[in-house]
C-alpha cells in the first residue's frame, strides 16, 4: 500500500488522466501548464516586492545605495517621498492585475476541468449505448447512474491535480528565494516540515483512499435501492418489506456521511500542523536568538522576509495537502472510469439494405456461454408480406431468435439475408430501421403521448395522430387532452391495453417493413389481448408480421407457424 501511496501513485493518476482526455483537451492542459508557470512568477514577485518597499518606507536613507539608486537615477526621481510614493503605487497597481489574473485563471482551470466531466459522461453514455448487446444484458441502470456521478468525481480529481500543481511551482519558486536570503535557515525549516508533511501523507491518505472506495460501493447501493423501490413498489409494499429496504438504504447513507466526516477532518487537519509548527520554529529562532545575543534586532528583517514567505507558502502546502488527499479519495472513481474506457463498443454502419423480396436465416447458431448454444442451426424463410407465428417453451430460443432477426445480436455462425443480401454491422443501422418492435415490457417515460410515441425520432403531429387512430386509442385521447395527455411516470395513469396500444403507435411511427410482436400481449386478458391482435393484423395487412406467443390462439391467422425448443425450429 505504501508504493500505491508513492511516486507511483501519483504516476498511475498522470497516466489514467492522460488516457481520459481528448487529443484538444491534451493542448488546452498544455496551455494551462504556462499560464500556471505565469501565476507562480506573479505569486513569487508578489511576496519578493513586499520588503524592499517596507525596507525604503521605514528608513529612506536605503534609496541612495544599491539598486534604489538606479532606478531612482533612471527614471529621473527629485525625492525620495516621490520615489517610495511611485514604488507604493507600483505595487498596488500589481497586486490588482495579480487579483485579475488569479480570477481568470481560476476561471480557465475549472472550465477545463468541468470540461472534461462533459467529455468523460458523454464518452460512458456513448459506450453504453454502443455496447454489444450481449455485453449491455449484463449491466445495470444503477451502475451507469453511477459511472455519469463518478465522472463529476474525476473532473474534481482532475481540478485537484491542476491545483497541486500550480501550489507546487509557487512553493518551489518561493524556496528558492529562501534559500537565496539563508540557505542553512532555509534547510533546518525544510527538514522539520517534510518529516511533518511525510507523516501527514502517510496517515491521512491511506484513510481516505479507503473511504473513497467505500463511498462508490454504497453510492451504487443508494441506487440499487431506489431503482428496486420505484421498479416494484407494488411487490414491497404487498411483502410488507418497506423496513428492510429503508435499512439498506439507510446503511449506504451512513456510509457515505461517515466517509465525508473523516474526509473533510482529515483535509483541515494538515492547515493546523503546518502553520502552528511553521510560525512556532519562527518564534523559536527568535527567542534563541535573544537568548543567545540579547538582541533579535540584527536578524529582524530576515525573519519578517520569512514571515512573509511562509504566510505565503504554507497555505500553498496546506492547500496541496488537501487536494492530494482528495485526490486520494476520488482515485477509485478515476479507476472505474478508467475501466469503462476500455469496454468493446459495437462498430456499425449504415450502409443501406432493402427488403423487397424475402429474409432468409441459413444455419444460424448462438450461444451466450461456451457448449450452451441457445440457437443451433436455424433455417427458416419469410416472405416479404408473410405472418408469422413463433412459439415454444420458455428458454427455448425465442427471443434470442428474435433479437437476431431485429439486428440487437450477430450470429455466431450461418447468414441472416434480406433479399440475399447478408446482414451484417456495415448495413444493420439500415436494417433496425425497418422494424417496427412491440415487447411484452412497454417502457413509457414521464412525458405527453406524442413524445412517447416520437421517441426521438423527427416530429410530426399529423404522423403521431394517425398512427394513433390506427392503434385504435385516438378515441380514448381526445377525450383528455390529445397528443399531449400525460402517461405518468411507466404508463401509470393507462390500463394495460392502452400501454400496447401506445407501443403499436410507437412501432408504427416510423413506418416500418417488419411488425415484431416479442410476446407483447401475453400480460394481457384473452379479451383484450383478441381485440389488440384484431387491430395489429389490421394494420399491418401489408406488411410483414413476426409474432412470438405463447398462446396458440394468438398465432391463428399467422400463415406459417414454428416451434422453437431446445434452440432448434420445428414447422407446425
């Protein structure tokens, strides 16, 4: 844990950020490497500007020796009031534009990092739905919610990096103006405070890694639990296990308020070490000084050039302490981000593919796990036009059949063909964009009728109304409010039939060659699921039909029947 908590460390953070950034955020990052080494120079000429005034203003006499006279003689002063005047303006005049360029540096320094939370969420989300679609079957909402939260942790630990930089470069600059002025009292301070410092890191970081890592495990928790509570309210409620769930949730809380207890202690807690030993070894020299001399007055001006250092740079070392300590603590976040960059993403194009004629599966196998093949040589032809009728066991094959059908996943082996052409990623965009899919599970979002039915696609009212009206439920909603009646968050506020109807609507939208119905109506009671079958047979008279079922009522007016069973087709 100690090489972890090293140079090492910190080298693996550099790497994994580098990794995560874009090509134009890498030039930015580059531009913001100069602009720091500027702010360091104006923070290091800031304290160094502070003595010499003082040193003039308290004995004047200084102006006619050394430097002072130079540019005294140079830009051709009468008075020393004039000069010390001058040189006071001078200075607030810097420490004004000091003021304006800390600002737009802070300013730049956090639109990079925020920045980069935009680019990472925006790079995960893509991923996601880029995924091969037997990847995307095992992942959950709750760990995406996740990852997009981890990635306002990483831009965090991003700002942090940036800024321990930009404090490193002040401290060093100012060290070296220490040990210009003395070198053995600058050392005897810089052993006393690095073995501080090295205590601090070895105590404090290691903590808050930890509790870093135990923050991502119950954040994921928090969500795991609401996705639960909201996904089966119904089924927690009749099992009467509300406590329970209010217990799970409770306890990630407790961890997460735990966590950021210690970690914004422990962030403090450097400040106070370091300033009380920093400004205790001052009065210390002072006092042995005296002891020793009987007089401190021959080493003041030294030790108020020190003051002023150190009340410059122990804040800047404080400040770095703490960030390295968040860094520490958003490190697990950076990890599992990281991880995602290197999830496979499906590359598919959108080469166009016509349906005309006839699909044709030929020998088509599948499998989800090694010597379990869930397909096994399927053959079987549909007719541009045809109906057909797919049942069988749960388990047997079905929806895999149909998900390779729709283009979700590739055959291992065999073709699927559309007028002879294969279907693979160059031409499967094109080919998804001719189904029209109806799924047992209707999934509505919180919105108005017309969004629901749209579902991203190009708007058009008179569109949304008519496949309404052939989804038989226009009747039902220009009794409310039309198009722009609310469904509720699930399709609450609709009875179940009228969820299938809207599903109808939605697969119809788009006008699409192929209806998929991937047991859409099993949910349903024999009457109305007879009425919605009526109507879907109806409007897709001129289109093709694939429907899977269980009921074999279903498939009656289908003109060609299968069973699939053990990932093999039989016709009926």
């Amino acid at each position: 844990m100690a090489n972890k908590l090293g140079f090492g460390f910190f080298v693996s953070i550099a790497s994994k950020i580098r990794t995560l950034l874009s090509r134009k955020q890498k030039f930015y990052l580059l531009i913001l490497f100069f602009l720091t080494l500027l702010l360091s120079g104006i923070e290091t000429l800031g304290v160094s500007v502070i003595m010499p005034f003082i040193s003039i203003a308290s004995n004047p006499a200084l102006i006619d020796t050394g430097t002072y006279l130079k540019f005294f003689t140079l830009f051709g002063f009468t008075s020393r009031k004039r000069f010390i005047f001058a040189f006071g303006v001078l200075i607030v005049l810097f420490y004004i534009l000091r003021a304006v360029y800390n600002i737009v540096y802070t300013y730049v320094l956090n639109r990079f990092a925020f920045g980069t939370y935009r680019h990472m969420a925006h790079t995960i989300y893509g991923k996601y739905l880029n995924l091969p679609f037997t990847l995307y079957l095992k992942k959950n909402s709750a760990e995406l919610t996740q990852l997009v939260q981890q990635c306002l942790a990483v831009s965090n630990l991003i700002l942090f990096s940036l800024q321990v930089c930009s404090d490193l470069i002040v401290v060093v600059m100012l060290y070296v103006f220490m040990l210009a002025i003395n070198w053995y009292m600058t050392l005897g301070l810089t052993i006393i405070l690095a073995v501080l410092v090295s205590v601090i890191l070895k105590t404090v970081i290691k903590q808050n890694k930890s509790q870093g890592a135990n923050v991502n495990v119950a954040n994921m928790g928090i969500f795991k639990v609401l996705n639960e509570t909201f996904g089966s309210f119904k089924i927690m409620r009749l099992k009467g296990i509300e406590k329970y769930n209010e217990n799970r949730f409770s306890e990630s809380t407790q961890t997460i308020s735990k966590a950021m207890t210690s970690l914004q202690t422990l962030t403090m807690m450097p400040r106070c070490i370091l300033e009380s030993a920093g400004f205790s070894l001052l009065v210390l020299c002072i006092l042995f000084v005296l002891l020793k001399l009987g007089s401190a007055e021959s080493i003041v001006p030294i030790i108020s050039m020190y003051a002023l250092s150190l009340f410059r740079i122990l804040p800047s070392i404080n400040k770095m302490l703490a960030n390295i300590n968040q860094i520490s603590f958003y490190s697990t976040s950076l990890d599992a981000i990281y991880k995602e960059y290197d999830q496979p993403i499906e590359v598919a194009n959108s080469d166009e593919i016509k349906f005309e004629k006839a699909l044709k599966l030929e020998n088509i196998t599948f499998k989800y796990e090694e010597n379990r093949p869930v397909l096994n040589g399927i053959s079987f032809n549909v007719e541009k036009g045809d109906k057909i009728g797919i049942t069988g066991p749960s388990g047997g094959g079905k929806s895999t059949l149909i998900d390779i059908i729709i283009g979700m996943q590739m055959p291992e082996t065999g073709s699927l063909l559309a007028d002879d052409i294969p279907i693979t990623l160059k031409n499967v965009r094109s080919w998804r964009k001719k189904i029209g899919y109806i799924p047992q599970n209707i999934y509505l979002f919180d919105s108005n009728i017309a969004e629901n039915v749209v579902f991203g696609s190009v708007y058009n009212e008179d569109r949304i109304i008519k496949v309404l009206k052939m989804a038989n439920i226009w009747d039902f909603l220009s009794e409310k409010s039309g198009i722009k009646t609310m469904v509720g968050e699930g399709g609450v506020q609709l009875s179940g039939g009228q969820k299938q109807r809207i599903a109808i609507a939605r697969a119809l939208y788009d006008d699409p060659d192929i209806l998929v119905l991937d047991e859409a109506t099993s949910a349903l009671d024999n009457a109305t699921e007879a009425k919605i079958m009526d109507e879907i047979y109806d409007v897709g008279r001129d289109k093709t039909l694939i429907i899977i079922a269980h009921r074999l009522s279903t498939l009656e007016r289908c003109n060609k029947r299968f069973i699939v069973e053990h990932g093999i087709i039989y016709q009926k």
